[in-house]
C-alpha cells in the first residue's frame, strides 16, 4: 500500500518549524503536521503571504496549533534573531524547505550568491542555532533537508562557492542542492560521533506544481521561459500535496534512516515516497568535511556537538 498524508502517525505533543511554509510543498508540509496534532511554526520571508498561509490553514484545519514567525534565510541577522525568538523549550522537527532556483545573479544580505547562500548557508546557520532545541527534545528529534534531483547538475565548488568566476544559474542551483546533501551526510556523521539520537535526512519533491520553477523567470520578465515552464508543470508535475510527500515520510515515517534520501518512486519526479538515488559525491566525507568548515567560517555558526 502506498505512503499517503493519511499514513503521518499522531504528532500530538510535537513542536515543528516549516521554512518556507507559505506556499508549495511547505505550506501542504506544515498542513499535514498541524492536521496530526503538531505545533507548528510558518517559518517565513513575506509577512504577508505567510498571514493569509496561516489563515487558510487554520480554515482547513481548524483545531490547528500553528504560528507563523518572520524569517529571511538570505539574512544571518534575521535567521539569529528568528532562533532567539523561538518560544518552545524543545524542538522535535525542523524542515529546512525554503529555496529559490534558477535565479538571475544576486547577492544575499551577507554577500553570498544568491542560490548557495538561501539553499545552504541559511539553513545550515538556522540548524546550528537550534540544535540546543531539538537536543532537547524528548524524543527523537529529526531534521529534514529539501534537496533535488538537480544536485547531479553540479557538485560542490570549494574554492568558488560564490560562484565568483562565472554564474550559470543552473550550476549554482545545482550545487546549493549538492550542498544540501552533503549537509545532511556531515550532520548525520557528528551526531553519530557525539552519541545523538537526532536524525538528520534529506528529501525531494521530485517535479511538483509550485510557484518555484517560475520564480526566476519571472523576475527578468522572461514570458517565453515562464510559459514553457506553466505548460511543463501542467503536462509531468505532480501536485504540490503529492510533492510533500516524500518530506512527511522523511520526518514523520517510523525507522527513517540518518543520512537517507527520499523522493517520488516513479521515476523520480513523481509517485509514492520511496528512495531515492543520489550521486555518491554527496556521500563523500572529505567534501562533506571541507564544506562544513567552510559554512561555518562564512555563516560564524559553530554546532554544540
């Protein structure tokens, strides 16, 4: 029988943090766990999308524990101020959803590219900061990365990770999905190392119906781009319902592996949670190690293993 929203056990007494949680396989993410008794918290950028995400989900879910909480991940100011806000004293479950693709060249707040910068840094400095929470957690704690089957576009370029040298958006969206991976597989090496319960995994949605694949085109008033990807979205994707799928098997599904990849069953893009491959470079422990270090110089966060 297949993996469906119906199969996410009881979340009753579980807090969550959703970035991203405004729209897309974020906002059905938060949804699903707010449905199964979770407290959730709307981690975003637009107060005023994430307002009206709020209201709708309390309409659908009407005895919903949700709270939305302002956070720009292109801005290490706001992702610290955003977990020196957090009020719950433990922290079962952070997804780490948000990310833009294929964007025109730009720089985050703190001088990063762009892609790298929202993709990666944010979510590395907004794990690290609270971690102290989901260390505090009585159960098992899991922390859920979005990646992409886009990571086989590009690996990780230690000594270009700004893209410094010359942009092609794809790459760079490539390699802030490969970074995600090696993310997940260096935290779930150091909390192996320190003896933690925490479960570090990552998930794809494979080719769903959001607003993402539009996002860049629409910001250079590029029509034609945007109308190729309206009608490739209308022929192969998947809903966005269907697309956080494999997300929820990541963070709520018994037995969940650390360091484990799940995405779409068939063939990839779209279908029940199953996993997923995934190039071995996102497995390598010396990339892994070099880019953690490299996060941590950048973003000045520093993980109490």
């Amino acid at each position: 029988m297949s993996w469906t929203a119906e199969s996410v056990p009881d979340q009753s007494g579980r807090t969550a943090v959703v970035t991203g949680a405004n729209t897309g396989i974020g906002y059905c993410t938060a949804r699903e766990l707010a449905r199964r008794g979770a407290r959730v918290t709307l981690a975003c950028r637009d107060a005023e999308r994430a307002t009206a995400a709020l209201k709708r989900l309390q309409a659908e879910v009407p005895n919903a524990q949700a709270a939305f909480r302002p956070l720009d991940l292109a801005d290490l100011g706001s992702v610290r101020a955003f977990a020196e806000a957090y009020e719950e004293p433990s922290l079962d479950l952070l997804v780490n959803n948000a990310g833009v693709m294929a964007l025109p060249y730009g720089l985050t707040y703190d001088g990063f590219e762009k892609q790298f910068g929202v993709n990666h840094l944010g979510h590395f400095a907004l794990t690290g900061l609270l971690l102290p929470r989901l260390r505090a957690a009585d159960r098992g704690a899991r922390v859920v990365v979005v990646s992409s089957v886009a990571h086989v576009l590009a690996g990780v370029n230690l000594g270009d990770l700004n893209a410094s040298r010359g942009y092609h958006r794809w790459t760079a969206y490539g390699q802030s999905k490969s970074a995600n991976l090696l993310f997940v597989h260096e935290l779930s090496r150091r909390l192996a190392a320190a003896g933690s319960g925490i479960v570090a995994a990552a998930a794809h949605p494979g080719y769903a119906a959001t607003d993402l694949h539009t996002r860049g085109a629409l910001l250079e008033g590029r029509r034609g781009v945007e109308r190729v990807y309206v009608f490739g979205t209308w022929l192969l994707a998947q809903s966005a319902d269907r697309g956080a799928l494999p997300t929820l098997y990541a963070a709520t599904a018994p037995g969940v592996a650390p360091d484990s990849f799940t995405g779409p069953r068939a063939p990839g893009l779209r279908g029940a949670p199953a996993r997923a491959w995934r190039l071995p470079r996102t497995r390598d422990d010396v990339t892994g190690e070099l880019l953690w270090e490299a996060s941590e110089r950048l973003t000045g966060v520093t993980y109490a293993l």
